[in-house]
C-alpha cells in the first residue's frame, strides 16, 4: 500500500504504515527529497525494518535536441501548472512543493500561470526552469543524468508520462539507454 501525498500527515503517516509513497507531478526535486527523507524518518522511528519506497510522478520528453525535448515538456508542464498554482494558493504543501529546490519564486509562477490560462503557448512563456524542476527532460544523457540526482535524493522509482507522436520511440530510447547503463 503506498500512499500518495505530501502533507506533514501524509508523509508520516506513510512511514509508519505503508509500504512508501506516491509523489505528485509539479514536486521539485528539492521538495521530493526532503519529504522521501521525512517519510523514512518517520518510519525508523516507529521501529519499521524497510525505509518505504518513494515514486515520483513527472512528465517526460526526449530528443537528440535538448531544445525540442523541452519544449515538450513545458507544454506538459502548462497543462498542469495552472492548477497546481492555484492549489498552492490554499495549501502551504502545495505551494512548498513547487518553490522549494525550483529556484522559482512566487512571482514568476503567478506570472506564468496567468499567462497560460490566457491562452499563450507555455512552451514559449516557461523557461527551462520550469522543465528542469518538473520534468525528466532533455538528450538521453540529460534525462540520464537528472534520474540519477532524484535516486541520490531517495527517489525509488520515477512514474513517467511520455506524449506526442513519437511517445513510444521516446520511450524506447530511453529504456535501452537505462538498460546499457547498469
């Protein structure tokens, strides 16, 4: 049983009790981290054997030019970012999960959010911040490399969505990579 969430509660309560924890798109990596470490504290204290494993949901997008990789990747992310902004106007771990480790401030996800609800192309109003901080995104070697810093911050498994027409040769890419590189 993982739960899924990044409230205070939650990820105690997935330490304690489940077998580890679901983390929402539009978490930063500094965010992630920081929550994974918080959920196995929680666990070691209640005196639980397994640390709880920690699967992080992001959207993803691979090219042989980084450029068109993460133009992608802000359209998945303009989809959502919207949203998330809002629900970080009413919960502090919504807010917390998109500001910290981002090295976006307020200003500019309220900005951007605007923007996109106004219609504009979010491949054109994010800048790579934005694909960097919620996405696995990039040149094979790029995506390769980011999946290693969210292993080095506790993350377990990355739960990733491809889209475009070209989804399954993405993905294809990017699995024959991660298996050449065990």
């Amino acid at each position: 049983i993982y739960l899924a969430g990044r409230g205070e509660r939650t990820v105690k309560l997935a330490g304690e009790l489940a077998d580890g924890l679901l983390i929402s798109n539009m978490c930063a990596l500094g965010f992630s981290g920081r929550i994974v470490e918080a959920m196995r504290a929680s666990g070691r204290a209640a005196g639980r054997a397994s640390p709880g494993q920690a699967v992080q949901y992001m959207p993803a997008a691979v090219s042989a030019d980084s450029a068109v990789a993460r133009a992608s990747a802000k359209r998945a992310i303009g989809e959502m970012l919207p949203r998330f902004w809002a629900l970080g106007q009413k919960l502090d771990s919504a807010k917390e999960a998109l500001l910290a480790g981002s090295e976006i401030s307020e200003t500019d996800f309220a900005a951007v959010s605007s923007r996109i609800r106004n219609g504009e192309d979010p491949a054109l109003v994010l800048d790579d911040r934005y694909a960097v901080a919620f996405s696995l995104s990039g040149t094979i070697e790029q995506c390769l490399a980011l999946a290693r810093r969210y292993k080095a911050a506790g993350i377990d498994e990355l739960a990733l969505t491809f889209s475009g027409a070209d989804a399954a040769e993405q993905i294809a890419a990017l699995g024959a990579a991660l298996r050449s590189a065990k």
